[in-house]
C-alpha cells in the first residue's frame, strides 16, 4: 500500500502568491500584508486605498494613500496634533477673523487681495485672472462635480457651506481646488493653456461644486467639448472623488449674473464660447463696457430749411445795410445843406452878397454893417456866374417907388444856395451911375 504525502507548493515556489503562501493539505492559501488585499486571481495581493474607505482611516481632514498604508494631514491654517490622526487650528486659523493676511501690504502684485480661512486670494475683474503675478484676460468654462470624497474623507453637506467667508467652504474649496489644478496642470492636454480654478459656490444636492476653469485668452481649441471628452469617467481626479455621470463641462455664461460681466447698464451682454461681448443698447455709442447717449442724427429736411433760412437772412441783411448807407448819405447831404443855410459854412460858395442897384455901396451878409440907402437893389450873384454884365442879368434889377421919400431904408442879406459870395468889390450898375 502507497502512502501519498502532501506537496507544500509553498516551499516549492510555484504557489505564484506575491506576499504569503500558507500551505494546506493538497493545497496552498495566498495572504496578503497589512493594507493590501487579494486579487480576483486569489494570489495577486493590491494596495488597498484606506482613504477611500472611511472605516480604514480616522484622519480628521486629509488622508494621503500610501503603499499599504496611508497618512494623515491638515489643510491650510491647521496642524497634525501629535496623534498624526486629528488637527488643531494654528494661529492663523484661530484669528481668522481677526487676522488679516492681505494686510496694509497686499501680496498680490495685482487684483485684489481677499483674505481666505487660514490664507489669502488675488482676485482680478471681471473677465480676467490671477496668473503670473498678474491680471490676464481668460477664457472660462464652469464644471459642475457632484463631490463623494475629498482626500479620502466623505463629503457631508453643511448649510455652512453656502457662506463663503465661512471656514467651512474655504477648506472644501481650497481641497477642491488642489485635486483639479493638479489634473489641469498635469495630465491635460490643455496643461499649457490652463491658469487656474476657482469654487464659485456650493449647492446642496449631496455636495455639488461649481467651478470655473480658466485657460488663455487665445487657447481658442479649448471648447466644453474638449474638456468633457477628457474628463475622467472612473470619476477619480486626483484624491477626489466625484459622480461621473452627473459631472459636465460647459460654456460659463458670464451674462446670467450682473455680478460676472462688467457691461454698461446701457449695453447688452452678449454671451461667447468661454467669454462675453459688451455691445451698447440703440440710441448710445461707446465700447460697451461705457456707453454715452448717441446724437440724434440730422434730418436733411433741417438743413435744407437751414439752408434757405441763410440766404433769405442773408438777403435781408444785404437790403438792410443797403437801406442804412443810403440814409447815411442823404442824412450828411441835408446836414451839409442846412449848414449852408444857417451860415455856418464862412467858406460856403453860396452866401449871397447885397448891395444898392443904384449905388456904389456893398451891403455885407448877415447884416453888419448896417449902411441905409433908398432906391432899388439888386441880388448880385456870386463867382459861379462868372460876373455877367449888368445888362444880361435877368432878374437882378428892380424900381419901386421909396416909400421913404425923405428918410431912409433897410437893406436886407439874402442867401441862396444857388449863388456864391462874391471875392471882390462889387461895381455900381447903370442904374446907379444915374443917381
């Protein structure tokens, strides 16, 4: 009779067990380490993830997966107490509120400095972001994850969440943050392009994250379509764990929310792929971002009437002035005459000299030289008439009986604007000669 003896496959090297092989009697078992478990093959051992499975792990913020292992950490304003399991507030933390890490210095070289829980953030206007020390003009897309675990710790919805100067949604958002640039700037095909992400918010429907993603102004291949194509579907993005099925890239419509795009109140927000356009309303001008009341544009109507408005006044005023200048002359005519009359002018050609028709006696003008004499006169014209003859003047000669027989008699000045004063003595006529 045989006697058949158990083969310990162990102690042969053909058990194919990658950590431990316990033998049996006609068989062998395959253990694993502590923190790896075996494979569907039964031989095989894997590392086991204890940051995935809650029970596996007591970190109280950040658990980090190791080889077999794993280890606890804290966020940003906390430290790893001495059990290397929980963590305690440090002192930024502590005077969070009272701490203010932008200080009278801002660190940011641009933007604005917003003071965070445990740190701080630049923020930039409206369209642009913090890269670089500096304010860039971006393109945005918005990512909506339906969070299951961040770092190995499950995601529980707290109504302090929807504060964002609450510590609460600073932690969250700033692990968050964290796993999603270390995908972005890693493994993306758009790693050259990308600037930065920011939680916009949280909502509640387990815990759903918004979060805008932010590439170059120019990476125009950059497109909701691109992104989502390369967004992982085992729903794994570093440390984080999310719901593929629910997770979406798309087009971030800055014209939904006032608060997002910096038109004018008088522009119309006009929405593109990973960005928007300001174009101001009817009735104004300018970039959009300004917009000042447009001018009414002229009607022609108006200007013709405008037109023919100058030439009638034009015309009016050319009869107007015509009107003035003749008035002018006649005005300087009838003041030249009047001075004649009134004797003003000594020099004026047309003064009158009198003198006796029948004597040798020159009478002055005005009167002055007051020589009495009876008989008859005459008008003596002066130089314009050259000095006619006495026998040729028509009219100058005249008798009439002296009503002062035996006394005397005025003689009178005439003027006559038609004579001239005579410049030499005046002879006696034939009618004087014969007194």
């Amino acid at each position: 009779m045989k006697t058949c003896t158990d083969i310990n496959e162990c102690m042969t090297g053909s058990h194919g067990c990658s950590h431990k092989c316990s033998n049996n009697d006609g068989s062998f078992t395959c253990t694993c380490h502590a923190g790896y478990a075996l494979a569907a093959d039964k031989k095989t051992c894997q590392d086991v993830n204890e940051c995935d499975t809650p029970v596996l792990n007591n970190c109280s913020q950040v658990c980090e997966n190791n080889n077999g292992s794993f280890q606890c950490s804290c966020d940003d304003g906390f430290s790893l107490a001495p059990d290397n399991t929980s963590c305690t507030a440090n002192a930024k933390m502590l005077s969070y509120f009272r701490y203010n890490e932008c200080g009278s210095v801002s660190p940011c070289s641009a933007g604005v400095c917003d003071n965070i829980p445990g740190s701080f953030q630049c923020t930039c206007p409206v369209g642009t972001s913090y890269s670089g020390g500096k304010c860039t003009k971006t393109r945005t897309f918005a990512v909506s994850l339906t969070l299951a675990r961040v770092n190995g710790k499950v995601v529980v919805w707290d109504v302090l969440l929807l504060k964002q100067d609450s510590a609460k949604f600073g932690v969250l958002a700033r692990r968050v943050e964290t796993q999603l640039n270390v995908f972005y700037r890693g493994t993306s095909n758009f790693s050259s392009s990308y600037v930065g992400c920011r939680v916009r918010n949280f909502r509640q429907g387990s815990v759903v994250a918004d979060v805008d993603l932010n590439f170059n102004e120019n990476a125009t291949d950059v497109t909701p379509n691109t992104l989502n194509s390369e967004l992982p579907q085992s729903g794994q993005i570093g440390n984080m764990t999310y719901d593929p099925q629910t997770a979406a890239i798309s087009d971030f419509n800055e014209c939904n929310d006032q608060s997002t795009h910096n038109c004018d109140r008088h522009a119309i927000c006009i929405n593109k792929p990973g960005t928007f356009e300001c174009k101001c309303q009817d009735g104004y001008q300018g970039n959009g971002l300004t917009c000042d009341s447009a001018p009414e544009p002229a009607d022609p109507e108006d200007d013709n009437k405008k037109e023919r408005l100058a030439i009638i006044f034009g015309v009016l005023g050319g009869i107007l002035a015509l009107l003035i200048l003749i008035l002018l002359c006649f005005a300087c005519r009838r003041k030249r005459y009047k001075a004649a009359f009134a004797g003003e002018d000594s020099n004026s050609p047309h003064n009158l000299t009198a003198r006796s028709a029948r004597s040798d006696v020159y009478f002055p003008e005005g009167g002055k030289d007051k020589e009495e004499r009876t008989g008859s006169y005459e008008i003596n014209p002066g130089p314009i008439y050259e000095n006619p003859a006495p026998e040729s003047r028509a009219s100058g000669d005249y008798d009439y009986p002296d009503p002062f027989p035996g006394g005397t008699r005025q003689t009178a000045v005439y003027d006559n604007p038609g004579l001239q004063r005579e410049s030499g003595p005046v002879k006696a006529s034939h009618s004087d000669s014969a007194l």
